[in-house]
C-alpha cells in the first residue's frame, strides 16, 4: 500500500511532462494516421472492418491509458481539476470537430454570395425574412408549431389518461405507438397514397365517393387544408412518443393522493386539472418542448408528399431548394443559421428542465 501511494504521490519533473505529453500527442496522430491508412488500404470489407474495430477500440483505450496516466502523476490539486477532462474530453473534442466548427463555417458562408466568391454581409438574411416564400415558409411552420404540437401533446395526454383506465392498456398504447417505428419517409409514402387523388388508390377519396361526394386533390387543391393534412401525418407518428412519457408520469401520482382526493369529495375533473396535471406539469412542458422542436425541423414529411408545393413550403424544404436546386450556398447557409436560432431557446430551456429533474 504504501509504494502504491508513494508512486501516485510522485510528480512528474520538467523534462518527464515533456515526454509524457509527446506521448499522448503521439497517441493519437497514431490512432488518426491508422484510420487514413485504412481509409486509403485495398483491404476486403471484412479485414477492413475487423482492423477498423480492434485499432479504433484499442486506440481509445490506449489513449485514455496514457492520459490518465498523465493526469495522475500531476500535482495533487492539477490532477483533481484535469481528469474528468481525460474522459469527457474525446467526447467534447468530437462535438467541437462535428457541431461547433460546422456551425461557425455555415454562419460564415452565410455573409458570402451563392458561390461564396463575393462578400455581402446579411444581405443573405435580408432576403430570408423578405422574400415571399420565405414569408409562406415560416407562416407554416408557425401553423406546424402552434396545431402540430397542440395536438400531439393533447391526444398523447387523452390517450394516457383513458388507456390507464382500460383492460386493455399494453394493446392500446402498443396500437398507439406502432407508428413511431415508422420512418418518417415511409410514413409520408403512406399517407401520400391515403390523399391520392384517385379513388382507386386513396383511402380518403374512396370514403368520399362511396358517400357520394366527388374526389378531391387533397394536397393539391384543397388549400390552406392540405397543409392541415400533413400536419395529420406528423400527429399520427408522434402521439405514441407523447403518450408514452406522459402515461409514464401519471403512473408516478401516488394511488394514496388521487384516493385521499375521492374520499375528499372530488370529482375526476377535479382530480384532472388540480392533481394530475400539476404533478405531470414538468413532463408535459418537456414534451411539448421537445416536439416544438421536431416541428421546426421538419423536413421529410413535406418533401415526400408535396414537395413543397402548392403553399406547403416549411423552412426546412426552402434550404434544401437553395442549396441542392438553386446552389446559392450563401442563402441556404442563411436559413440554416435562422432555424437554428430559432431552436437554440427551446433546447436550452430543455436541458434546463432534464437537470432540474434528471428523470420525467
């Protein structure tokens, strides 16, 4: 015990340092030219892949190895700051590489011409927030926000209130959420033949005709409704989520609170909103939040079934219109920048709440 302790007790002299942090530095140019010799080798898939895991897995740990053992051979009060940072380090080295550097190139591409040969400033941004299709795209998203989230959140709440009190619980919820193992391409498919305009094919028109009305282009004509119908497919896949969590947060209401509330004298609408709600509030604002930024994002759904057309343009398609249709990198770097901004505040206040509570 006392040699362990001893060893653990020493530090590193001027010239050791030197040698220990060429040793990590070398570590890793080691593990990072292994890759590009693999990346660049005429290996079969299965060596490449068999070489790929045993130098990727032994390569991080002899990585952690040696920095840890760095770290432990610094001063007693160096040592406690630094170590947490040999293991969460990698990890935020990787973020900073993928999310932050990406995000800092998009805001600057967005200050150039479409080419990115000519600086102009926020004439990018000018043109995002004056432009009439931007105009239409963020007025649906908006539509997306306000509907798409109020729905998902209330029938998720509805159906987790009336399934808790079912026989049939565990089949209703898995009938529920089935489609959350859906795509979201393959739900937009799906839904895209239910809209067909002949009633041969669409589920919906078929209902139609059969009651002896006339077949509609639900996604094309019938407008501003078609924007509620895709709006449908986005509720369709997402109550199941919502559900879920919120009935996952009534089972933790104490049975000896809701019988002491019967006993009392209140009714279910009383134990309803007086009760049930206060105690789930926090689940309830995660997953409104949470699903707020689903539909900022949303992309997939819109694309599959309209394209974007027939005033169903959300900010997601008009980025991918100008940055793979019209090439203007500089105005499709732009709108990114914006709906990022416009998710940061929801993410933040999110990851607010999970610390708070660290559990729903």
């Amino acid at each position: 015990m006392e040699s362990i302790m001893t060893r653990r007790d020493e530090v590193y002299s001027p010239g050791q340092l030197v040698i220990a942090v060429a040793t990590v530095i070398g570590t890793f140019v080691a593990l990072y030219a292994g890759f590009v010799l693999l990346r660049d080798s005429q290996l079969p898939q299965i060596a490449t892949a068999i070489f790929a895991m045993i130098w990727g897995v032994g390569g991080v740990v002899l990585l952690y190895y040696v920095a840890n053992n760095l770290v432990e051979h610094l001063p007693g009060a160096w040592a406690a700051r630094l170590q947490p940072y040999v293991f969460v380090g990698p990890a935020l080295a990787l973020l900073a590489w993928y999310l932050a550097v990406p995000t800092v190139r998009t805001f600057v591409l967005s200050l150039y011409n479409r080419d990115s040969s000519e600086f102009v400033g926020l004439q990018n941004y000018q043109a995002v927030f004056s432009e009439r299709i931007m105009i239409e795209a963020f007025r649906n998203n908006l539509l997306w926000l306000v509907i798409g989230t109020g729905l998902t959140v209330s029938f998720g709440l509805l159906i987790a209130i009336l399934a808790d009190r079912s026989r049939f619980e565990n089949v209703a919820k898995s009938m529920i959420f089935l489609p959350m193992a859906i795509s979201m391409v393959g739900a937009g498919i799906i839904w895209k033949f239910v809209f067909a305009p002949d009633a041969n094919i669409g589920l919906l028109n078929a209902a139609v005709t059969g009651a002896g009305g006339e077949a509609q282009a639900w996604l094309t004509l019938v407008q501003p409704w078609n924007n509620l119908f895709l709006i449908l497919v986005m509720v369709w896949l997402q109550t199941g989520y919502a559900m879920v969590l919120i009935s996952a947060a009534i089972k933790s209401i104490s049975d000896e609170l809701l019988e002491a509330a019967r006993v009392d004298g209140a009714n279910e609408f009383t134990i309803f909103f007086q009760i049930i709600i206060p105690n789930i509030a926090g689940t309830l604002l995660t997953v409104t939040t949470t699903v707020v930024i689903f539909t900022l994002k949303i992309f997939d759904v819109v694309m599959v079934m309209t394209g974007g057309q027939f005033g169903t343009e959300v900010i997601g398609v008009r980025f991918y219109r100008e940055m793979f249709t019209n090439a203007d990198a500089g105005k499709a770097s732009a709108i990114a920048i914006v709906l990022l901004i416009a998710v940061i505040p929801v993410m933040i206040y999110n990851l607010r709440e999970f610390s708070k509570r660290r559990a729903f």
